[in-house]
C-alpha cells in the first residue's frame, strides 16, 4: 500500500494539479515562487493540521468572485441561503495503490464490493458554513456597508470551515479532480489511522547560539527521543533501571553535600522564630532530570582527535550541525513510527502503514558534498528497522540544489512550472517519470543516455527563470555587453 499521487484544488497558486509520488522518494524542484512550498504546506496541512489553513490559502484569482459573492449578498433580502457554489472550495485527493490483501487498511473507503484492488481515492475538502457566514456578514455591514466579504473573512475563516471526507470512484481516476457527482460523503477521516506524517521545515535556525531550547539542536532532539523511547516512567526498556539507579545514588551524594554546605544558612533562620513548633523542618534534596541534563547544549560534545579536550554542540559548523540533526530526526521519525520500545508484534497492526515524511530544502548550510550524501542516504536511514519490512515510507523533498537533483534519478523529479492564466500566476507541475518514452524496450538506457549528457551544471535549468541559447562564440560575448546595459531584463533575472 502506497500513496500513488495528491490532486490539489484551490490551494494558494495550486489551482488544479496532480502531483505524483515516487515509491521512496520524490523530488520537488523549480524557480522561485513556483508553487513547490505551496504543494508541500497543502499535503502537510490537510493530512496533519488543518488549522493552519487561512484565507491566504486561498488562490488570489479566487477573491474577485468571493468578493463579487458578497456583493450579491449585499443586495440580497431574506435571512436564508439556498443557493450557492463550492466551485472555489479547497480540497486534497489523496489516491492509493492498494494490494487486494490490503482491505484492512482500507474497507472504510472501498467504493462497492466488486472492487478487487487497484486504485483507491479519498477526498479531503474544506466546506464553509455557508449560512453562518451570510448571517454575520449581513450583521457586520451595519457597522460597515463598504466592507467586502474577502476582507471579513480574513479573521474570521477557521470559525466557518470544517473538513470533510469523501470516497472518490477509481473509475474515474485519470480525472484530475473529478466533480462532486463522483464522491460519496464519509462520517470520519478514514486517513487518520493510514498515514503517519513528520515533517523537517526549511526553518531550522542554527545560526542562533544562544542556550535557548531549539527543537533543531541534537541536544534537544536527544531529549525528545529519550521521552518517547528510554523514558521509564513511560516505557519499559530493558537497561535503563541502571540509569535510574546510578541517578539515585548521585543524588543521595548531592543532597548530602548540599545539605552539609546549607546547614549554617538554615539554622538562621531560628532567628525569626522558624521552625516554630508544629512546623515542619526544612532539608534540602537534590533532585536530577536525566531529559534536562541532555537538552543542556553543554550535554553534546564534539571530540577533537588526537586532542583530550572537546567541544560544545554550538562550536560545530553550520553545515555539520544541520546534517547532524536532519539525519537525527530521521532516525526519531522512522523509530516514533515503528514504536521500538519492547512490544508485542500484535501493536504492529496498529501501526500506520504509510510513513510520508516531507523535508524542506535540506542544502541549508551544507556544501554540495553533503547534500549528495544526504540525499543519497536519507530514505535508506528511514527504512533501517525491520518492523518496517512489511510498511510503506515515501519521502517528498523540495530543494534549489542542482547538486541533489543532480544525484537523484530523474524519474523521481517533479517540475514545478510557472505560468500565466488570465494574468494570475498559477502552477503547472511536469513529472519527469513520464518524460522518457514508455513504449521503447529499455527506458532505463535512454535514462542513462540523458544522464551522460546533462551534466551537473545544466542541473540548474530546474531552478531558472529562462534559458538563453548562443549560437556561437561571437554571439557569447555580446551577450554580457547586452545584459550589462540593460538592454533586455536579463540583468534582473537568473538565466542561463
């Protein structure tokens, strides 16, 4: 059971598009502002937190006729609704591939008894109460007729949408987005128990040094993992009763020398009449946290060779700290999913078969070496635990690295193309995969073919915004004077 591609409608420059997923790994790639963050903060949104959609959400070619609907409502009289369209609803379309000895996963959604595998679809859509919506509306025009219905809801969105959940018809799966006469309503999210999503945002702000708590420090995550998988008074781990008890014994030591060093300040306090009788006397007892000793960023410590010194977490490069704590993250995700901790194998059917982990432009801070290696390794770290054997995990990656979408093969790419639709800038998305001809023998020769002949610096072509080809020598050198002075737009641009 795998994820086999997302349908996206109505979302940010997104407004219909499908985006296909690789078996293990997908790449997103593009200019600027072309929709690859937008992709990746729909799927994340709509199967893990929904309450992070707002009206900047909605595509912008959308608010003329949300606006427009206001108007209408303006002139309307009578206090009911009874006509209205959901054309500029958001939605996601999340279609499977699913194995016939797979209907435990999916019997929720399975359209008709007569399906025997294949393709599966469920749809999430964002439905506003429209009602409500008209109602409150009306009521704040008395305050401000100009209001427009854009602008009301721009505070007011998430107290008038809620999720709902629909089968889609697999007969009609090669309809990008099929219409509402081909769904069937659901009375809870049939995804909730199917797909476990963790997410690495581009936002991992190491540059920082001071001591304050960072989700992104290794200090912190090693805290973090301690409590979902060494905790004892969560978990039960063979080992770490060793560790409580050496923690026992180091705390009667301090208490005892604490209370050794307070001894005199204590008694002083007899002197305002305390402890008085009935009151309780005072002892002082130490008291050490395994987690916040490890969260301390002076806990890590970077080894010098040959040197009897070492250094803390913060004296590390960037570069080398990111890569440390992406590819830390990873292995937490893959052992949170999998739950290490001793367990019977029956836990192993509550488990989420579908493991979707998303990372956000992981060349932050590293060298093109690094990147290739993580990209290279990344999903292998993933799948390191034998409990995943029987499990599916599909990593997205969105990235500006010729170096990663170099090192990946190219039928994982997906393109994220800019265009221009009645003067609102929307979002083509090109898969790679289909880009080889399918009907020739030995796909992955010609695959080769291409491979030997796009070298890592025509990687680029992914990530700018035009290609200028040059005819010959002459015409190279003309080309800096051309951009130089600003004769055509190139200076403001990246092309090649």
């Amino acid at each position: 059971m795998r994820v086999a591609f997302f349908d996206i409608k109505n979302f940010r420059r997104l407004n219909s598009c499908r985006i296909e997923l690789d078996i293990e790994k997908t790449i997103f790639v593009g200019a600027n502002n072309s929709g690859k963050t937008s992709a990746f903060d729909a799927v994340y949104y709509f199967l893990s937190d929904i309450s992070k959609y707002s009206i900047t959400d909605i595509p912008i070619s959308l608010y003329d006729k949300i606006n427009a609907l206001g108007e209408y409502w303006k002139r309307k009289s009578g206090n009911k609704i009874t006509d209205i369209d959901y054309d500029f609803c958001t939605h996601l379309d999340v279609w499977f591939d699913i194995e016939e000895n797979e209907l435990q996963y999916c019997y929720k959604f399975i359209p008709s008894l007569d399906w025997s595998g294949g393709k599966l679809g469920v749809r999430i859509q964002l439905i506003p109460d429209v009602q409500s919506i008209y109602t409150d509306f009306r009521l704040e025009l008395l305050q401000n007729e100009n209001l427009r219905l854009i602008d009301f809801l721009d505070l007011r969105l998430k107290k008038y949408i809620k999720s709902k959940y629909y089968v889609l018809d697999p007969n009609k799966v090669d309809i990008l987005n099929q219409g509402s006469d081909s769904v069937e309503e659901l009375e809870e999210n049939p995804l909730k128990t199917l797909i476990r999503i963790d997410i690495i945002s581009a936002q991992r702000d190491f540059h920082d040094i001071s001591d304050k708590p960072k989700n992104n420090k290794l200090s912190d995550q090693l805290a973090t993992y301690y409590d979902s998988q060494f905790n004892p008074r969560t978990q039960t781990v063979s080992g770490v009763s060793e560790l409580y008890k050496a923690i026992n014994e180091a705390e009667t030591k301090l208490s005892k020398a604490l209370g050794d060093r307070y001894i005199d300040i204590i008694k002083d306090l007899s002197r305002v009449n305390y402890p008085n009788l009935g009151n309780p006397d005072i002892s002082i007892r130490a008291n050490i946290s395994v987690r916040d000793a490890i969260a301390n960023s002076q806990s890590v410590r970077y080894k010098l060779p040959d040197i009897d010194h070492t250094l803390p977490e913060n004296s590390n490069g960037l570069g080398l700290q990111n890569l440390i704590s992406m590819s830390f993250r990873l292995m937490q995700f893959r052992d949170d999913w999998v739950r290490k901790e001793n367990k019977t194998d029956e836990i192993l059917k509550e488990i989420e078969p579908i493991h979707l982990v998303l990372i956000e432009e992981p060349e932050a801070h590293l060298h093109p070496q690094s990147q290739t290696v993580f990209i290279r390794n990344a999903y292998s770290v993933l799948r390191d635990s034998k409990r995943a054997n029987s499990l599916t995990t599909q990593m997205i990656v969105t990235t500006h690295s010729s170096h990663i979408s170099y090192e990946v093969n190219y039928k994982n790419i997906r393109y994220f193309k800019r265009v221009i639709d009645k003067n609102v800038p929307v979002t083509d998305i090109i898969s790679l995969k289909g880009t080889f001809n399918k009907e020739v023998d030995d796909v992955d020769k010609i695959e080769k073919f291409v491979r030997r002949y796009l070298k890592l610096y025509h990687a680029d072509i992914f990530f700018a915004d035009g290609i200028v080809l040059i005819e010959g020598s002459g015409e190279k050198i003309l080309m800096s004077s051309f951009i130089e002075n600003n004769i055509s737009e190139l200076s403001k641009k990246y092309y090649l």
